[in-house]
C-alpha cells in the first residue's frame, strides 16, 4: 500500500537523519559563538553585551565631535580592540592610535595597522577619499596579542584626529585602566 511504503520512507528518512546529522543540525548544535570574525561588524553579542566601553572627550572637554568610541573585549590569547568613528568625510589616513603601556598601535580608516602583531578590519559606511558626498561612519575591530601588553591592570590611551569639511581639526581621546583580569571576553 502507498501509505505503508510512504512510511516507510519516512522511518528510513528519520534513521539516515539520526545517523548522519544535516548541515543544519550541526549549524544548530554549536554553542553561542565564542570567537569574534575580525569583519569590522560589532556583530557578536559580547560587544554590546560584556565590552569595557569609553566615550572620547576632546581637549577642551566635553564629547569628542565628531562621536568616537573604544570598546574592550579579551579571550584567552588576545585583547580586542573596537572603535567607532563617526566621520562625515573619510580619508584613507584617518586613524586611531592606541597605547598600552609600552605598546602602541596605529589603525587606520582604510584597515592599514602596525604593528604587524596585530590583526584588524573595517566596516565603512561611505566614500573613502571623495570629499563630494557625506560619508557616516568607519569601525575597527582589532586583535592584539595579550602577550604585547605588560601586566594587568593596563593604562590604556586612545586617540583621534579629524578634519571636518569646514577644514577644522577636531581631537578626542579617551584614557582607562583595565584590568584584564575582569575584563569581558568572547
Ligand atoms: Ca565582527
Ligand atoms: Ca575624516
Ligand atoms: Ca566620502
């Protein structure tokens, strides 16, 4: 009968699926992401949900214009490091510069970074070097050895410049001690 051979297919089906996982069960079976894809996209949870967080101020004090941002994550090998630029005119040498006790990085709006230790991207929303339009926004996230960082807790000092189409230099920065030890990871 048709329906008993349907059946049949269908326990056949059902065993093949217990003994062979579908791409799907295995995709459904990991844990909550754990390792952060170096895109530029603040797209893992622990960014928004465990990151020691800084807001830039500017020399005369006050919110840096335009808004920057740090954000700190680790896991058991590495800091990670993300910055948020609001920039209505990239510039391929737009940067952040970083330093950690000794330590000290330089991040650029079109992903350049040194050291070479360290890996990073970015995310931009805009035209790189085309001054005719109005761009948003650039993010980095960055990986830096643990091992390149001197003992816990770290001074950490973050630093931007930007020239606004008016040709206004405008300079924030931010500066905290983290302790690495209780700092939120991935
Ligand atoms: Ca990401
Ligand atoms: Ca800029
Ligand atoms: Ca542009």
């Amino acid at each position: 009968m048709a329906w008993l051979r349907n059946l049949g297919l269908v326990v056949v089906a059902g065993v093949a699926c217990k003994r062979e996982p579908s791409k799907l069960d295995s995709v459904m079976i990991q844990p909550v992401q754990t390792r952060i894809a170096l895109d530029g996209e603040w797209d893992e949870p622990a960014w928004n949900a465990r990151s020691q967080r800084g807001t830039f101020v500017s020399e005369a004090g006050g919110e840096a214009r335009p808004y920057s941002e740090i954000r700190l994550l680790r896991d058991e090998t590495h800091l990670f490091v993300g910055f948020y630029a609001a920039d209505e005119d990239i510039k391929s040498d737009d940067a952040f510069d970083l330093t950690a006790g000794s330590f000290t990085m330089h991040v650029t709006a079109d992903g350049r970074v040194t050291p070479a230790t360290v890996r990073a991207a970015v995310d931009r929303d805009g035209t790189i070097d085309d001054p005719h339009d109005d761009d948003e926004e650039w993010v980095i996230e960055s990986a830096v050895p643990l091992a390149a960082l001197g003992p816990s807790p770290v001074t950490i000092h973050a630093s931007r410049c930007d020239v606004t189409k008016d040709g206004v230099k405008h300079c924030g920065s931010w500066q905290g001690a983290v302790d690495l030890d209780k700092l939120g990871r991935f």
